[in-house]
C-alpha cells in the first residue's frame, strides 16, 4: 500500500522544475494579449533612482542682414526622474499538503504559481493604465499635471508658447468630441477626430515658432465605443448632410486614409467599471501617494506619434528587478525555520514603477467636459 509521497531533496528538486516549467509557460501565454507596448515603453535599471535628461529642440535659422550679426542663443536642457517601488505576494502551503496521498497541496502550489506568473505578466499594464487614469492629477517632468490644457513648450521659458494634451469637449465649439455609438453619428465622429487632428498638428516645438509635426497614431478606448471607432477607421460610405436642403452619402475613404488614423486599441481598463489603485513614488524623498482612480465609458485617449521616433513616449515602464518567484522549504532557503513550521513558501517579488514621460504623446479626450 502507498504511503504516499516521501518529501526529500530529488522530490523537492523535481518539483521546482515543474514549477518553473509552469510559470514560464503562463507568462508568455499572459503576456501575448498585453497591450500597454503600444503607448508605454520599457526601460530597465540599475539604481533605486532614475534620471533621464534631454537636449530641447531650439535651434532654429534667424535674418541676419547681409554681413552677419553673429548672435547666439543657448542650449537647454529637461530632465525626468523616477524612482521604483517594491511588489510582491506570497502563500504557504504545509508539508503535510503536500505528502498527503490525495497530492491537492502539489495541485494548489501549482496553480498558484501558474496564476503568480500570469500575474507577472499583467502587472505592468495595471499599473500604467491606472497611472494613465491620474493623469489629470499626477505631475509630469514640466511640473504640470500629466493631462492638462496649459503644458509649456519649453519648460524654461514661458514666452514660447502653450499646449493642451486634455482636450475637453467645450473647448470644440461646435464639435461633437464623443464616439460612442449612442451618442453621435458617424459624420460627428469624423468631425470629432478631424478637429483632434488639426488641433494636435498646431503644437510647436520648444523654440515657440516650428511645428512638432505630430500625427494621428491610435486611439485608444473602452468597449462602450469599440464598433463605431473600428467604423471610423475602415469606413468607406458615410451618411452626411449636403448644403442646403437633403443629404446623401460621401465617400469618406480617402479622408480616413489622409488622417492617418492607426490602430484601435480597445482596453477593458479604461471602462466605467474599472477601478484601480495608483502609487505614486516621489523621485527625491522616495515618499509613496496612492490613490483610487476609475474609468470613464466616454473618455478615450489618442497616440500621436513623430515623425522620428522619440527615445521617450509618453508613458514608461522602468524595472529594477523583474519578477521572480522563489520557493523557501527546509531543503533550500527556508532552512531551519521552515522545517520546524513544517511548511513551504513561494514568494514572488519584484521593483518596478510606472512613470509619466512626454505628455504630448498622449491625449484625453472628455466629450462632455
């Protein structure tokens, strides 16, 4: 008769590689329907404090009449810092768990680790997007709040010039900024993203006077508005009224291929449901600010995008220490203390932060603000 498993070293140690084999697998099976790559990106570290800094764009050609008048201007310079913050979650199981012939405590260790490694994957995209949701709180490298109507062009000089990357629906008059299908007509949301796209395309570079020649690059969005933006990208006929009296249908194909609209990237966490809590790490104290923020089924948000490439978007994902999961028994680690608790650990733990990075590479739409 079977006494069931013997707990030793080769069990423990042929234990271990299933697990990994398992959370390895549930990480990349996780992490092929994240989406937080298309607006952020991911940056690794080696230190508790981050700065990255950047030369401003201010070059720009002056009159000189016919001999020179041999001025010259000054460079400058922006900075951003960030700094990690810990994550972790754990669980115990008993050895008798474990050995127990019925084998449930190798069942629950396993799929624990199975959804901690799924977990792993998804983290990152929770925490951006409910960073993304403070946006019209949480400060961004110019000192204003991420998503506001008033970020400097140059953040030294106040002289060169304002943007807005919070676009509120009053300031559009007579546009109708909403695109969900119950609240406008597919006329009004070619207008809406016609008017977001001239409104993008007049934001200037630090020296007050050139163009950032930004584009249209995505939109993203909740559910509620998923079928008329995929319409708003691919439609070729749309009803529209004509001067005067009547109306008909215009061939709206070329205007959509002109603004060049990207991707959907249609996000459940954005909804009216979702509800997150954002941390918040002071870059020079270390201080935390958490904060419950929670989604809109009227808001969305567009990607713009430059015609070179910046090496910092606006939104980053910086890693310290990945994710790992250990496991602490009486064989390894957990030593002592684990033997005479007659218990195993798994433990999963990690440094990482969101941060905010260039405000105008993102903008929040509120239709009815």
């Amino acid at each position: 008769m079977s006494l069931g498993p013997v707990l030793n070293e080769s069990v423990v140690q042929d234990f271990t590689t299933n697990i990994q084999i398992v959370q390895e697998n549930s990480y990349v099976a996780k992490a092929k329907n994240l989406i937080y790559p298309k607006f952020a990106v991911t940056r690794s570290t080696k230190s508790q404090r981050e700065v990255m800094a950047w030369l401003l764009s201010t070059a720009r050609l002056r009159h000189a009449g016919q001999g020179g008048s041999g001025g010259f201007g000054t460079l400058s310079m922006a900075k951003l810092s960030m700094s990690v913050g810990n994550f972790e979650d754990g669980v115990e199981f008993k050895e008798n768990q474990f050995t127990d012939l019925d084998g449930q405590g190798v069942s629950l260790a396993t799929k624990w680790n199975a959804d901690a490694a799924a977990e792993a994957a998804y983290y990152p995209q929770r925490e951006l997007f409910a960073l993304l949701m403070y946006g019209e709180t949480g400060i961004c490298y110019d000192g204003k709040a991420f998503f506001a109507a008033d970020h400097p062009n140059h953040p030294k000089d106040s002289t060169k010039g304002t943007y807005a990357n919070l676009l509120l629906g009053s300031a559009f008059s007579g546009v109708n900024l909403d695109l969900r299908p119950t609240e406008s007509t597919a006329d009004e949301r070619l207008s809406a993203i016609t008017a977001i796209k001239t409104h993008i395309g007049k934001i200037k570079m630090p020296n007050g006077t050139d163009f950032r020649k930004l584009k249209l690059g995505a939109i993203m969005h909740p559910t509620s508005m998923g079928a008329s933006v995929v319409q708003l990208q691919q439609g070729k006929l749309i009803a529209q009224p004509s001067v005067g009296a009547g109306g008909g249908s215009a061939d709206v194909e070329a205007v959509i291929r002109y603004q060049g609209l990207g991707e959907s990237i249609e996000a459940d966490e954005l909804g009216a449901t979702a509800s997150y809590e954002v941390r918040v790490i002071d870059p020079d104290d270390e201080s935390e600010t958490t904060a419950t923020v929670t989604g809109s089924d009227e808001d969305y948000y567009v990607i713009a995008r430059e015609e070179v490439a910046s090496e910092i978007p606006g939104m980053i994902w910086l890693e310290r220490d990945p994710v790992a999961i250990q496991f602490f028994n009486r064989f390894n680690a957990g030593g002592l203390e684990a033997a005479k608790a007659r218990k195993m650990w798994f433990l999963a733990q990690g440094r990482a932060t969101a941060a905010y990075g260039l405000p105008y590479h993102i903008f929040k739409v509120k239709p009815g603000s």
